[in-house]
C-alpha cells in the first residue's frame, strides 16, 4: 500500500502543473503576472471548463494584453475575437466588456498594480488564514469574479505571497478521497518545497 507522500509524488507526476502555469504565466511577484492570473481568474470564475478557460487566457496574452492599460487599450471586438480564438464563445462578448472594466478598475484604485493588495506576512506563531479571507474578499470585488473565483486566485497565488496553505473545498474533497489528509496545514506538508500551489491545483484537477 503506497504512502501519503507517495501519493502526492503520483498525483503531481500526472498533474503538476497550476493553471497559471498551463496558461503559460510565469507567477512572480511583478504587476504583469500577477495582473495575468487575475485575468486567467475571470475567465475561470463562469460555467465554463478550466480547459477553455486556460486556452483564452493564452490568446489574450499572446496578443500582447498582459498589462490592464493593454487590455483597456484593445478594443471590444479584438478582445472578442481572442476569445474566440480559444474557443470561449458562450461568454465572449460580456467578458470582453468585463475584462475592460476589470482592468480600468485595477488602474484606478489600485495604480494598474496587484501588490498594493498582497497581504503582510503572518506574525511568527500566526497562520495565513486571515490574510487569505482578507485577499480573497479583495479580489472578489472585481468585476465577474465572485467568491469563487476569488477562491481560484488565493489558491494560485499562495506560493508568491504569504496566504498559503490554502485550499479550497474541490481540493480538501479530493484528496479525502485519495486518502490524503482535509487539514491545510497537514496537507501542505506533503507537498515539495514551494510546491502547495501545485498540490491544490492536481487535486482540483483529479477531484
């Protein structure tokens, strides 16, 4: 019977990779990747499968929209035809209006910058968890993202700034199911350095 740590191994061998990744972002703590996970959250925050999701996030940015003032820059129909381009056609024409409003809204209250948003690091002794629920009802406020997509973002994020370990309710089902433990803390530790993004990314996608 294989061990937990061998299971996670086996998990991120077929899974390992974030949808930030999948999407091509290269996550750093700079404006533009991080202005590009917020775009990738938006497109995933509908009825839509991560897959189309990920394939339109990679025709906004290689269109050279990796920036908000670029995306506002575009117009409506170009912004449309990238969709498109990744076959993101039910919600095409309103996510293009809502990705310029998201992106006039980054410029205007927070200077086109993310960072403005990241949390402080815990105290010693203290977890992420505020720091996470904080985040996340920050960046539920732009435009389509919600709740959940809010969820998407602090999960993405986690191993750039310090909200982590986070996992939502998809990830802590999943690896229930895969005999793995349902509490962060111990289910981060299963993880490879600078890895927990990864661990709660394969357990969405195998969950």
């Amino acid at each position: 019977m294989s061990t937990q740590r061998e299971r996670v191994e086996a998990l991120l061998a077929e899974h390992g990779t974030t949808y930030a990744e999948d999407a091509g972002i290269a996550l750093r703590d700079k404006p533009s990747p991080l202005y590009q996970l917020l775009v990738l959250t938006m497109l995933a925050s509908t009825r839509i499968s991560a897959d189309v999701a990920v394939a339109a996030a990679r025709e906004l940015f290689r269109a050279g929209w990796r920036t908000p003032a670029k995306m506002a820059a575009a117009t409506w129909q170009q912004r449309v035809d990238a969709l498109g381009r990744g076959h993101y056609r039910r919600y095409d024409e309103s996510t293009s209006t809502k990705l310029e409003q998201g992106a006039r809204m980054l410029m205007d209250e927070y200077d086109g910058d993310l960072r403005r948003l990241r949390p402080e690091p815990p105290a010693s002794g203290q977890d992420a968890s505020r720091a996470a629920d904080e985040l996340r009802e920050s960046i539920a406020r732009f435009p389509r993202i919600g709740p959940t997509g809010a969820g998407i973002f602090v999960r993405e994020v986690q191993d750039v700034w310090p909200v982590g370990p986070y996992f939502d309710e998809r990830a802590l089902d999943a690896a229930a199911d895969l005999g793995l433990p349902d509490d962060p803390r111990r289910l981060a530790r299963l993880a490879p350095q600078g890895g927990v993004a990864r661990l709660a990314a394969a357990l969405v996608k195998a969950g």
